[in-house]
C-alpha cells in the first residue's frame, strides 16, 4: 500500500471528522463559485441598470467568502492535525519517516480539496438558475441572466481553493514536524492551553466588523 492508498483510507477511516470540515468547504466553495460566475458573466458587459455596482458587489462579496474561507481552513486543519497527533506518533514507531508523514498529509488534504472542489462546483451549476433569477429580479432586468459557466470561473475557483488548502496543509504540518515520536504519542493526555486575551485581536476583530459593515 502506497501513501496516496493509505491517504484515502485515512480519509475513510476518519470520515465522521471530516464531514463538517468537507461540508463546509464544500458550501465555500459554491457560493465563491456562484458569485463569480456572475461576476464574470458577459451579459453584465450590456449595460443594464445597475449591472456595474451588481458586478462590483459580486466581486467583493467572492473575496471576503475567500478571505473567510482560509481562516476557516486554517483553523479547523490545524485542529484536525492536533487531534491526531497520537495516531502519527504510532506511525514513526512503525517505522515511518518524518517525510513520509509529511507526503501522507498532504495526500489526504489533496484528496478533501479535490473532493470539495467537485462537490462545491455541482452545487454551483445545481443552484446557479436560481441564484441568477434572484440576482434579476433585484435588477429589474427584462428577462432572467442565462446560465453561464465558462472556464474563467472554473479555473479562478480550481486555483483560489487549490491554494487555499496547499497553503493551510503545510502550515499544519508544523504541528507534526516540530514533534518528536514522544510528544505525538503524549498529545492525547496534554491538557489544553488557557485561552488568553489579546487587545491586538480583539482591535483588530473590531476594525474587520466595522469596516465589514461600512463595505
């Protein structure tokens, strides 16, 4: 059994963890899908009333489902990789490399994006007719925007997603590499750390709830 097998097995064995966590990414991805078909759709290129503000709206609204979509990512894959830290301790015993286990992870964070993206882009073309005869009836447009999926969605969505969980695999991958066997094998019975107060983050979550409302 190779790596990319063992991966997808990992995945299988773990798929009541990862249900929420591809659920999630899943749903992202649809509607990060579905506002930039519509932003990238042609017939907004016409002229009709308010198409402009629409596309630019469509445009902001991708990129803060993106923006929020990483943090997500980043966070519950870190988690994720913590809560396992037991199981990949076991695996050195085994014999596995530091590399190994590293390629392992990125295998199964490869097989949840790839997963994320078919799922979420199906939702997308499934519910695009109906998100688009929303999107007229708020314009006022005489007839409802055709259904419209060029690759220009496709592959904007493909490379933003793509990167996103690349990006946030290696990052939780540190919760691995600085371990040694016996720090993996102890995470389990470690209690957790007392959250603490930051006045920089809480400045900070202050500003991006403001400046989310004045946008």
């Amino acid at each position: 059994m190779n790596l990319r097998q063992l991966a997808i097995r990992n995945f299988w064995r773990n798929r009541d963890r990862y249900l929420a966590y591809l659920a999630s990414a899943s749903l992202s991805v649809m509607i990060f899908f579905l506002y930039m078909s519509l932003a990238k759709h042609p017939q907004f290129q016409k002229g009709y009333f308010g198409a402009h503000y629409a596309m630019q709206g469509m445009k902001a609204a991708a990129a803060v489902v993106a923006i929020f979509t990483f943090l997500f990512l980043l966070y519950s894959n870190s988690a994720f990789i913590r809560s396992r830290k037991k199981e990949f301790g076991l695996l050195s015993l085994l014999g596995f490399a530091r590399a190994q286990l590293v390629r392992l992870v990125i295998w199964e964070s490869l097989t949840v994006c790839a997963l994320a993206l078919a799922i979420g882009m199906a939702g997308g073309l499934l519910f695009q007719r109906l998100f688009f005869m929303a999107i007229s009836a708020l314009l006022q447009m005489p007839e409802s925007i055709p259904f419209y999926a060029g690759p220009d969605v496709l592959l904007i969505t493909t490379t933003v997603f793509g990167s996103f969980f690349l990006l946030v695999s290696l990052a939780s991958l540190r919760h691995v590499i600085r371990s040694d066997v016996v720090s993996l094998l102890q995470a389990g019975r470690q209690p957790k750390a007392a959250p603490t107060f930051s006045r920089l983050r809480a400045l900070l979550g202050s500003l991006l709830v403001g400046g989310g409302y004045w946008w």
